[in-house]
C-alpha cells in the first residue's frame, strides 16, 4: 500500500513586475525584470482597470463638477500609462521579435480602446454640460484650458456624430493603427537588412574613424576582417560624405532612399495609400474636407494655404541658392576631371571637398572637437546657466540596454527634478533617427509626479582607442533632442493631458531648435570643443572659418526639407478618398514644385516615419518653429548675453515650463512681447536677400 504524498504548498505565481511598485530610485522601471511576455498580462490588467475608471466617471449620478468628471479623467488610465511608456519607449529604442509581435496585436486594441473613451456618450454629455458652464465654474486659467481642450479634443474625436458615423470611427481607427505599427516595423526591417560589405581596397576616401566603425559593424555581423556600412544614418551619410567610389556612393545612396520599398514583404507604398484614403475618410465625417484642414485646424498655422504661403517664401530663395551650390559643385567635379553631370549621391561628396576648398572646414577637421561626452556636458552646462539645473549621474540605475546613462537631475535647492537617460549610440535593434519621449511625465493632480525622459540618438559607437566623436551636426542634433528633454523635465503644470511637450505639432519644435544655438555660443565652444587626443580648445582660426561656413550647403538642406513637407501637406490635401498612386503622386508633386533633379527629399513617402505618426500634415512645423526660434534667440542677443538671467527667466516660464497652458502664439508673445518674424529666420539660413 503506497503512502500518501505530502501536500505541498501552493506554487506562489511570480508578480509581474509591471504591475509592481517600483522600488528602484524615484520610480525608474525595473527593466532588467521586465520580459517581453509580461507585457500582454500587464496591457489587460491596465486596459480592464481604466475601463473601470472610465464606468464611474461615466455612470455616477452626481451632476458634472470639474472634480468628479474633468480631474477624475485626469487621473483614469494610470497603469495604463505606465505599461505602455515602457513598452513603447522600448519598441523603439530596443525591439525584437517579440516586442514586434506583440506590438502588431496591441495596435488595434489600443486604439479601440482610446475610441470608446473619445466616443462615450455619457463622457461627452458630462463634458459638454462643463463646457457650456465653463465661465459660472470658477476655473483658474489652468483648469479653463484643461476643460476647453477636453471638449474639443473629444468633438474632433467624433463624440458628435451619429451612431453608425461612430462605428466607421472605431473602424478607421483600429485600422490606422495597425497600418502604422506595420509601416514603421517595416522600414525598421529594411534599415536592419541592408548592408553593404566592403574590402580594404573599396575604402578610399574614407577616415579612419569610419573605417572603424565600418569594422565593428562587420564584426558585429560575423565578417571580422570585412567592412559594412549600414543604413543607420551615423554610417551610410558620412560614407556620401567621403567615399572616393561613385558606384558604391550610388548603391548606398539608392538603398539609404528606397528604405520601405525595397521587398514585397516590406513595402509601404499600399499601405501608405490606404492610411491617406482612411485620413480623408476620417475627416469627411468630420466635416472637413481634407485630412489637412482637419489635421491643421488645433495649431497654430489653421490652415493649409498658411502653411503653402510659409513654404513657398523659404522655396523660391532656398531653389536659387541650390542652383548656385550646384553650379559650383559641377565645376569642382570637372575641375578633378570628372565629366558626369552632379548626381544626387554625388553631392554630399563634392560638397565636402566644397567646403574644405572655400573654408578649409570639413568634418575630418571639426569631429575631434566633438567627444560625445563633452558635448553632453555642454547640454548640461547651458541648462545650469539658463535654469539653474544639475545632472549627477546614477551608475547603479536601472537601464534597458548597456548603453543607456541616466542623470539625476535637481535644482539649485538641490530639489529633485526628475531623471534624464540618454541612448546614444546606433543599433540594430533601434529605428534610425533621434527623438525625445518620456517613461513617466510630469503632473500634480495626484500628488507630485517627477518626470523621467530619455534621448534616443543613432551616433556612431567608439571604442577604448578611440571615443565616440560627433560631427557638427550631430553635436547639433544632440542639443535638439536635449531642448526636447529639457521641455519635459521643467515642464510645471497640474494636469497630465497638457504636461510638457503634449502642445501643438508646430510649438514643439520650438524649445528644440531654440536650445541648439546654444551649441555655438563662444563660451559653449571655448569650454568644451576640446581635442579629444590633446585636451586643446579648438583653435579660433578654425571656430571662425566653421561660423564662415555656418550657411554653406544651405540651399541644399533646405530643399530637401522643404520637398518633403510640400510633399506631406499635398498628400493630405487631396480630396479624394480614393487610393493614391504613391510613387506616382510623389513625382509629380516634385515636379511641380520645380525640385532639382540633383537633391531627394529628405524623407520619401514609404519611409516618411513622421507623417505615418503624429506629424501628419505637420512636418512643416520645423519651419514653422524655426520662424520662432530664431527670433526668440534674438531676444538673448538683444540683451546683450546669451544666458541673460531675465530672459532666461521668462523662457522658462512661457516656454519651457507652461506645457499647454496657454495658447501658443499666447504663450511666444509673453515670452516675447510680439508675434515672431520671419526675417530671424531667412537670416538665420543665409536666405534674406
């Protein structure tokens, strides 16, 4: 007779640790606990648990208060908010299979999701009863413009329209997002399968730090003793730069171009066509009639024709300089006994030997200036001498990737301001490109909630012989995405809907363009443009020649902006619902416009990541902010000190730390004291006349 079997206790189920509370210092996710298959358990206990939030706001019985309906809204959703900052953030910056998969079945939930809130009649009728009571509540200013921007947020939703019209919404919707999330998982695709392997003897032209780099790449993929270059733009762009080998220039270039169209498998161009032809739908039973003037109705441009006027302005000057730049460089390439007329993958590199010709400045000669270190040193810096901010690094800190560095930041009370992570370096597992997002932004409807931003950049990864060196231009795009950091760590409002950077498309490119001026104050220079191998300050003579230099190519960069937002804002204006002939569209819009032959837009429309997301109809906004930028710089100069105490003072305030508490232009002119002028900008590009 066997014994009996000890009973054993219950088997504890591990927690999820995205359902946890977080321990580590103020609040950083615990990533190295966090698996790619927690992520499903924790979206379905967020999504069940703000649904409940969202039934009692909407089923109470009490009659609508700004407490119990606008601030109870306010503060619904938080777990959710948690889940997906770390899902997504991580989606970008460090994806795989995994996290793709997972991310291709959540696109529609979520978006169903966010559509029955948005469409909740019960919502929108309490609401709406605020709204139309708004000036009897007693609101401060803050608690008007959280209300005002409710209402119209949930009208633009479509909580208006009738039943089957809200259908169609919930329909468009769920489909849009799982074409996005396919878009941008495709071009991630392309840039992740395309490499170029190289011998020694393709190498001419190139320095030696891109032959290095070249080098890890290979041996990265398995080829030690090879080359690659790769479409991460840290390798394929300084490779158009200095590459001797015209045919290999023009491979690369083709590829770097034709990311989302280059397999079956990986094209975008039906799946851009559908997402336009549900953009127009989506508008019409709005009532507008074109994505664009719905698209553009909440900023501050309004309309179309506004944006067509500002583009225009920059265009007819930026193709004139083009034409001059091209002449020159076609007279160089003959000058060295080339005889082919200037292509566009031979441009970038005649324009190199250009600039070395007219300023003896070229990149060989500035990025031993730029240590990557020092750079994010002088962001630091300029953040303490404007708003009096200090960064301490946290070795210990949890972190998603090896790479990733993360900063305390406090005030000059020594008060906790929130945490800064930056991701530097370029891998395969990250979408080209460099942005700002948050982990957790700040608000204070629920208590004090500090932020955690992150910086995502795609520079090139040293090594011990030799540390990450920048270009100019990459020491510029690191200022860029730390004027983005800097809107989201001083951000100083109550209300987590209009916290820092969630403002207009074209007022969040503001604080980021402003901050790069910064770069090329004296006193930025003069302290950190250090040799890397010899710790000397970079010498006048050659500071002097780069600010020479400043507009050189101007036309150039400007052309290949401008097309692509021409480009976006005609895509979105069209009328008919019917599917676009994407290639087709894109030709002749160029065509139109008069583009030289010799200059691509900077984003073609099947790898166009901006307008597949939140910048529909809204890359202009670059410009649209640049108007403002360089006219708010102004102000520093005027007053005769770049870090000027009083204007610094009011940038803070109005800019960088009043979120969307005011309306934009509002907020520019306190900050101001006038709309801005073009004129700052058409200087600031060498463009004025």
């Amino acid at each position: 007779m066997a014994k009996a079997r000890a009973k054993l206790p219950a088997r504890k189920k591990p927690s999820n640790p995205l359902l946890t509370r977080w321990s580590a210092a103020f609040g950083i996710p615990p990533f190295a606990k966090i698996e790619p298959h927690h992520y499903k358990g924790a979206f379905a206990e967020a999504l069940k648990e703000h649904k409940a939030d969202i039934a009692r706001i909407a089923n109470q019985e009490a009659k609508p208060t700004f407490a119990n309906t606008i601030v109870a809204l306010e503060k619904s959703g938080r777990l959710l908010d948690k889940v997906a900052s770390v899902f997504y953030n991580l989606t970008g910056a460090d994806t795989n299979d995994a996290l793709q998969a997972i991310e291709r079945e959540m696109a529609p939930k979520l978006a169903a999701h966010e559509t029955a809130i948005m469409l909740n009649s019960k919502i929108f009728k309490r609401v709406e009863d605020l709204y139309e009571r708004r000036d009897t509540l007693g609101l401060d200013d803050e608690q008007r413009r959280v209300l005002e921007l409710r209402y119209k947020w949930l009208v633009r939703a479509g909580a208006k329209l009738g039943a089957k019209q809200k259908a169609r919404v919930g329909e468009i919707n769920q489909r849009l997002a799982t074409l996005a999330t396919q878009f941008s998982q495709n071009v991630l695709k392309d840039e992740q399968s395309w490499r170029m392997v190289l011998e020694e003897s393709d190498l001419e032209g190139l320095s030696t730090a891109l032959r290095d780099a070249a080098a890890r790449a290979a041996a990265d993929a398995g080829l030690a003793g090879k080359y690659v270059i790769t479409l991460s733009r840290s390798s394929v762009e300084p490779f158009l730069q200095f590459s001797s080998r015209r045919d290999l220039r023009e491979q690369a270039f083709n590829a770097w171009i034709r990311r989302g169209e280059m397999g079956k498998e990986t094209d975008n161009r039906a799946i851009t066509a559908e997402i336009v032809a549900l953009r127009t739908e989506f508008a019409n039973l709005l009532g507008f009639k074109t994505y664009a003037d719905y698209s553009l109705e909440e900023t501050m441009a309004k309309t179309p024709g506004s944006v067509r006027d500002l583009l225009t302005a920059v265009w007819d000057p930026a193709v004139k300089r083009a034409g001059e730049e091209r002449d020159a460089l076609q007279a160089r390439a003959r000058s060295e006994g080339s005889n082919f007329a200037i292509a566009p993958w031979d441009w970038r590199y005649f324009a190199e030997k250009e600039r070395k010709a007219l300023y003896d400045v070229d990149e060989a000669s500035t990025r031993p200036y730029f240590k990557l270190d020092n750079v994010i040193a002088a962001a630091f810096e300029t953040a303490g001498k404007l708003f009096g901010l200090k960064f301490k690094e946290m070795k210990d800190a949890p972190r998603y990737h090896e790479d990733v560095r993360v900063w305390e930041v406090t005030n000059k009370r020594g008060d906790h301001v929130g945490v800064f992570l930056g991701d530097y370096y370029a891998r395969p597992s990250k979408r080209s490109g460099a942005w700002m997002s948050a982990f957790r932004s700040q608000s204070k409807v629920a208590g004090e909630v500090a932020p955690i931003i992150v910086n995502v950049m795609n520079f090139a990864k040293g090594d011990e012989a030799t540390p990450s060196l920048l270009s100019l231009d990459d020491a510029r795009t690191l200022f860029h995405e730390f004027g983005h950091g800097l809107h989201g760590l001083l951000s100083d409002v109550t209300y987590p809907s209009i916290s820092g950077t969630a403002v207009t498309r074209d007022f969040v490119e503001l604080p980021s363009q402003l901050y790069e001026h910064w770069l090329m104050v004296p006193a930025t220079l003069e302290k950190f443009a250090l040799h890397h191998e010899t710790g000397k300050p970079m010498p006048p003579k050659l500071l002097k020649r780069i600010k020479k230099a400043r507009n050189f190519n101007q036309g150039f960069s400007t052309i290949e902006y401008l097309a692509s937002a021409f480009v976006d804002m005609e895509l979105h204006a069209r009328e008919d619902e019917g599917d676009v002939d994407v290639g087709k569209f894109e030709s002749e819009t160029l065509k139109r416009l008069g583009m030289p032959s010799e200059i691509v837009m900077r984003h073609r429309i099947p790898h166009f990541l901006h307008i597949m997301g939140g910048y529909a109809a809204g890359y202009y906004s670059y410009l649209w902010s640049e108007v403002m930028d360089a006219d708010a710089f102004a102000a520093f100069e005027e007053a005769g000190d770049h870090f000027d105490k009083a204007t610094a003072k009011k940038l803070r305030k109005f800019i960088y730390s009043g979120g969307n508490q005011r309306d934009p232009l509002e907020a520019y002119v306190a900050f101001r004291g006038r709309p801005p002028e073009i004129k700052g900008m058409l200087k600031k590009r060498g463009l004025a006349s």
